[in-house]
C-alpha cells in the first residue's frame, strides 16, 4: 500500500514514521542495515604476476641462481620459490590465464578480486581489462574492482602540495569509463566498491588531528572529480609510522576517526601491531557503524627486505580467521591472490599447490554460514618446513630462520585413526575439522585415516624434509588429498605437476634441486636427472653423491686447510655478504650470530644461544654498515634489541642490552689448535663496561669486565678444537644501564696445527 493511502490517526504516529524513513536513508547512505551489507571477500591480485603469462612466466622460464652473486637475492636463493601452478613450461594467454584465476577464485570461495592499481603499470590495466572479460564470459556472479596502492600510482602533474586526489581519481575512472556498466564490476550499496591499502598515503600526512582532517578532504576531492558517489574500503595500515611520540593516535583511535568518514575500515596486513591492539581497532570501528575489514593472511615472506612474518603450521590462517568471526567483519581482502615474490600466495603454487585455497574455503564457509561446514567427504591437508634450525645451508646463504612443524589437517565425516607412515605417529581425530602438529624431522610426509581398520583416505607430500638444504626456505609446503583432483579439473589429461626439490626422481640419492642447479638448469624439471652420483668432475677425489652428502661443490676441488690460515673478521667484512652464517675462503660455514636473553647480570654464557633472524646489510642506526639484529621484542621483556655490526673501518661492534647479551661464534671447519687474537678499543661513550668472555661448551678462555675508555689486547695461543666445536665471543651489559659497546678490531683465529 503506497504511503499516501495510509491514514494516521494521530499526529506522533506519522512523526515516528518519518524518523523511521529518515534513519532508513541514513543507514543506506553508510551502509548500517545488514541487508545492504553481505559478507563478502576479496582476494587482492597483483596485476603484474597473472597466472602462467606475461611476467611471471617470463621469469619462470629465464629462472638463473647464483650462490655466488654479489647481489643479496641471488646469494640467498632467488626471490621467487612458490611460482604459480601450471604445467611444465606452458605460457597462457591472457584470457586463458585469467579464466583460470577466476575459475580457482571462484572454487575457493573467494567473491571477487581487486587489483593492486597499478603493480605491474600498464601491463596492469591489461590484466584488468581481462579480467573483466573473462568473468563476464563466464556468466558468473564474480566481481572486479581496484585497490589505491599509493607506492604504484603515477604521480599527476595537476596534484601539488600535500595531497594526490588526481592520481587516485584517475585510477577510478580507468575503471569506470571501462567497466563501469560490467555486471561484474564490485559494488556495495549501489556504489562502486573502492579498497585501500595504506589509504593514508593519499596525503603527505600522519595520524595526528591536523593530518586526519587533509587525508578526508582529499578522499572527498576524489569523489568530487570522479563525479559518483563511491564505496571506501579504507585501510589504516602504515597510520602511525613518522608520528612523533606523544602527538599520534593509538591504532584504536585512528580506527575510530576512519569510520566517521569512511563506511568500510580494515588493515591490509596488521603484522606490525599486537593482536589486541588490531582487535581494539576492529571494536572502534563497529561501534561507530561502519563495516570492519579484519585483516586476512597466513604468511608472509619478502625476501628482498628479510621481511618474515610466520608462524606454526596454518595457526596464522584460523586466528585470523577467529578475529573475523568474532568482530562480524562483513567486508574483507584477503593478503594477496599471487604475490608470488612475498608468499602470501592463496592461488595454487609450487610449494603450496591448491591446499592452503582449499583449507581456506572452509573458513569462508563458516564465515559466512556462521557455523562450522559439513564436511562432504574425508581430506587430509599436510603443511611443513622443508628443514628444522640443526640443518646447515649450503651452497646459498641464509640471512634468517623461523622454526615450523609438521601439520597434518583431517576434514572428516565420521572419527578416524590418522597414521603418519615412518614416523611413528598415530592418534585418533574427530568428526569435522581438527589438526595436530609435530616436530620438523628429516624423511617423506604423508598421512592415512583409517576406520575400522579400513584406509578411507591418505596423502603423500611429493616434497620431503632434508637435512640438507640448499637454500633458506621459512615457508610452508602445503600438499592435500585433493591436490590431484583439482588439478584435473584445471588441466584435463595433463599429469599433475608435483614440485619438489629435495625429491629424487630417479633415485639416484641426489636430489633434484642438486642435478638442476649443478648440472642442468634449476627449475627446468627435464633436467632433474642431469647427474651421475659415482662421476667426478672436478677430479678432487670425491664422487658427486659424496660432494652432495658433505655438503660441498661438485664443480669445484675442495681445498684443504693447512696450518698457517687464517680467519679474519675483516675477510668477512670486505665480502660484504651479511649472511648467517658466513662463509670462509673453503666456502665453510664458520662464523655465526646468536643472542640470549635473559635478566640482566643473570644471563648464561652456556653455549645455548638463538640464532639472530634479521641480518641486514645496511642499518644506519647502528652505527655500522652490515649487522645481525637479535629480536625487539620477546614477553617478559623490555630492554632487547642489541646487534653485533661492522663499523665502517671493519671493526667488530658488539651492543648488547639489559636483558640482550650479543654472541659472535666461530665454528672450526677442522681438528687441531688454534689461536685467537685482537683488539679492544676503547668506548669513550661508555659508563658501566662490557662484560667479554671468550671460550667454547667446556673451556674458558677469557673472562672480564672492560671499563669505559679502556682499551686492551687478547692473545690467546694452543686453544684445541674438534671438528664443529665452536668458540664464542659472548658479550653482556655490565649492571647499570645498557648504553655501551665493545668494538674489537683485527680479530683473527689462526690455525697453528692439523690433527
């Protein structure tokens, strides 16, 4: 019945029907009512890495690896290990390699992708536009919009002063003037849907009062030039970086100041925040009315800046995916579709195949049905490091280490035994979803479950875990028992690619990533079996299986150590590698970097120490040119953070903190005796000393306290060593406060004689 036929018989009844009418409008402008507010989920897509064509093929099929690079990412195993899954040397059309994304998208759940604007420039747009056509080929309900990445857009020549409402502007109207009457083009509420990712680098601004006010006025000037009213997702991630202490905004209030402009508010990657504070964040927004974008990742892993960010098994995954729940977020991007250079790849890769998109349609479905999914049929879905912390690199270099488990998943219909063949493994696991997860142990990976003593499922992980690896690798392999069935479904007839490096293919005990890197070309999978285990190409006595078992070159002799070498710090820092460990003139793995932590004059110079996992090769605030960072935070702590560094004469620079003591260790590549010498200079900064010990497990060899402006030599002669023992400069904060340093100059282990 229209509303004019309506006969009010009172006067506050009609007063109350246009409040009500007015509050409808309201809440449909911003998006308050959960009618206009489905959940959905985007996975964000890098246009420059689209599946199986343009550059991602390009660098697949040119893949060269050089340990002995002088470049950071050569030298430590390539940038890219989990390339996207399709068969071997196949090159895609754009349309067909956009059909696939869309297909795999679709089969994980996933409602739509935004595209990084513009990562991969105009190569970017193209991937856009085909995008748009294959989903509206297809017929499908899937959706396409951008995400404003301010490291990617072009600068504009009409943007001046603080702000870049053309460069954002004209972003949209690519898509608009395109796409803007495509069934497949992102809207909510009617408006096009726009996501951020660091929204705030719109403006050369911060979280303070004044900045806010800019960063909005310049988000409204981009509606303004577009000319339609727009759907925000706006991103706080980056908000409080630059902000002077005192003057910013906590993270919960910057959430807060986003939703009273913006009707979406999320964080891209919320990595550099503690779970509470995203969290605060998250109940900021929806009590001001706007939709909360909970962060959505699992991994992360930028090779290029030693960015890592991981944790056991798929624990990352369902925390997010809990804090979704939780805070009802409506609206999310999940971080990203095929970063295949960072690792936080949900489309099928090499190393985590279709398990991780099939693990997470799960969540989705519970997400969005707002229970657990019934589970349809028994799957097993494996997740595991390639190698434990005891394993030793080589031939590349290793800059960090995060440990890791073996994680074995079961969705199952009814109870079921789990095996773990090999490995001594058995524990019964419930009806639905349930995981276990076990220690990192060289040997295959593979899972049954059985009910009745019937096998109803199993799986077999095409990669192993080694004990010797050739690269750093702090990553999940993820393998599940529906890999192969997806597979078929993309690729009918071809057989499956089952990607392994440390597999075997023809059984000769090398693995493959030997014969490629060696002898063939690595990632060209014809060349697995390049090798014969019994040759000797460089004539130095050992065969290439034995060359592969200790850990050396099979191209080039082995040189022998003789007494009289030397190991000079200043070898290490002429190199300029800034690995962990570094490598001496036999290309041994000698010189390591540890910390302890611990209270402070308590700290246990034991032998026991963690390895530092962040080894940069410039940190200006250190005062050196290369430096190993122990970690900046730890719970139960708060003085941390220390380094051992180089200066930029080639000193040693030890900075221990209050509960931080900084470890340097020298590995003997040999049995015999050794001696150790240098120089302590003096710290003119200092106040309360260094306390230096020097020594291995079982023996001390120098003990003492070095005041402030003290400087002193150590010569330390007929030190015995074994094979692997390992001599420690352990160097720890004198009571008082944790202002001082050691520097040791021309530090040197001689090798007087051989055993």
């Amino acid at each position: 019945m229209p509303l004019t036929a309506v006969s009010f018989k009172r006067k506050d009844e009609l007063m109350r029907l246009q409040s009500f009418c007015l509050l409808f409008a309201l809440c449909a402008a911003f998006g308050g009512f959960a009618a206009e507010r489905p959940k959905q989920i985007f996975a964000h897509y890098m246009g420059c890495y689209p599946a199986g064509t343009g550059p991602t093929a390009h660098h697949r099929s040119e893949l060269k690896l050089d340990h002995n690079s002088p470049a950071f990412g050569q030298a430590t195993g390539g940038t890219v290990y989990n390339w996207d899954l399709v068969p071997h040397k196949t090159r895609l059309s754009p349309e067909a390699s956009a059909e696939l994304d869309i297909k795999r998208a679709i089969r994980g759940g996933i409602d739509g992708f935004s595209l990084d604007a513009w990562a991969g420039s105009a190569g970017a747009k193209a991937t856009l536009d085909a995008l748009f056509r294959a989903a509206e080929k297809s017929g499908s309900d899937f959706k396409i919009t951008i995400c404003l990445d301010p490291s990617c857009l072009p600068q504009h020549p009409e943007d001046s002063g603080d702000t870049r409402p053309h460069a954002y502007a004209d972003a949209i109207k690519y898509l608009l003037e395109r796409h803007g009457d495509s069934p497949n083009l992102a809207r909510r509420n009617g408006k096009p849907l726009i996501f951020g990712y660091h929204s705030q680098g719109i403006a050369k601004a911060i979280n303070t009062p004044e900045d806010r006010r800019k960063i909005a006025d310049a988000y409204r000037e981009v509606e303004r030039l577009v000319g339609q009213p727009l759907y925000f997702h706006f991103c706080i991630g980056a908000f409080n970086w630059g902000v002077p202490s005192g003057k910013g905004a906590s993270v919960e209030e910057a959430g807060a100041w986003a939703a009273e402009h913006f009707p979406a508010v999320g964080d891209f990657f919320d990595a550099y925040y503690p779970t509470d504070e995203i969290l605060k964040a998250g109940r900021a927004v929806k009590a001001k009315g706007a939709e909360w974008s909970q962060p959505m990742w699992f991994q992360y892993y930028n090779r290029g800046n030693q960015s890592l960010y991981v944790e056991d098994g798929f624990n990352k995954l369902r925390r997010m995916w809990k804090n979704a729940r939780d805070l009802d977020s409506t609206l999310l991007q999940f971080v990203t579709w095929n970063d295949y250079g960072e690792d936080t790849v949900l489309a099928p890769g090499y190393n985590t195949n279709y398990a991780v998109l099939a693990y997470n349609r799960y969540f989705i479905d519970w997400w969005k049905q707002g229970k657990p999914p019934a589970v349809d049929r028994d799957r097993i879905i494996l997740s595991f490091r390639r190698f434990n912390e005891d394993a030793q690199i080589y031939p590349f270099h290793a800059r960090e280490f995060a440990p890791g488990v073996i994680e074995v998943v079961t969705l199952l219909t009814a109870p079921g035994r789990v095996e773990l063949p090999g490995r001594g493994i058995a524990y019964d696991a419930p009806a639905g979803m349930s995981f276990r997860q076990f220690p990192v142990t060289p040997g295959s990976v593979a899972a049954t479950v059985a009910r009745n003593g019937k096998k109803v499922v199993e799986v077999v992980a095409p990669e192993v875990i080694t004990d010797r690896p050739f690269r750093p690798d702090n990553t999940m392999y993820a393998f599940s028992s529906d890999c192969d069935r997806y597979w078929e479904e993309d690729f009918p007839g071809v057989p499956p690619l089952h990607y392994s490096e440390y597999g075997d293919a023809d059984g000769d005990e090398l693995p493959n990533w030997f014969e490629m890197y060696y002898f063939g070309r690595f990632g060209d999978f014809t060349t697995m079996t390049a090798a014969d285990p019994e040759a000797d190409p460089d004539g130095d006595g050992f065969t290439n299986l034995e060359e592969y078992r200790n850990q050396t070159d099979p191209l080039v002799a082995e040189k022998p150590y003789r007494a009289g070498d030397e190991w000079r710090r200043q070898d290490i820092f002429d190199a300029k590698t800034c690995a962990n460990p570094e490598r001496d003139f036999n290309g041994r793995a000698v010189w390591r970097y540890y910390y302890k932590h611990g209270k402070q004059g308590e700290i246990r110079n034991d032998g026991h120490y963690e390895r530092t996992n962040s080894n940069l090769p410039n940190v200006p605030y250190t005062g050196g040119v290369l430096a190993h960072l122990s970690p900046s935070s730890a719970p139960g702590f708060r003085h941390l953070h220390g380094w051992i560094a180089f200066t930029p004469e080639g000193d040693t620079l030890f900075k221990p903190r209050r509960e931080a003591a900084q470890i340097l260790g020298w590995r003997s590549p040999v049995a015999g005796t050794v001696s150790v010498s240098g120089e302590i200079l003096p710290d003119n900064g200092g106040q309360d000393g260094i306390t230096l010990k020097i020594g291995t497990r079982t023996q001390s060899l120098f003990d003492k306290v070095i005041p402030p402006k003290t400087g002193l030599k150590f010569d330390l002669r007929q030190v015995r060593v074994q094979k692997g023992d390992e001599i420690f400069f352990f160097c720890d904060c004198s009571p008082g406060f944790d202002s001082d340093r050691l520097v040791i100059r021309n530090l040197v282990i001689k090798l007087d004689n051989l055993e």
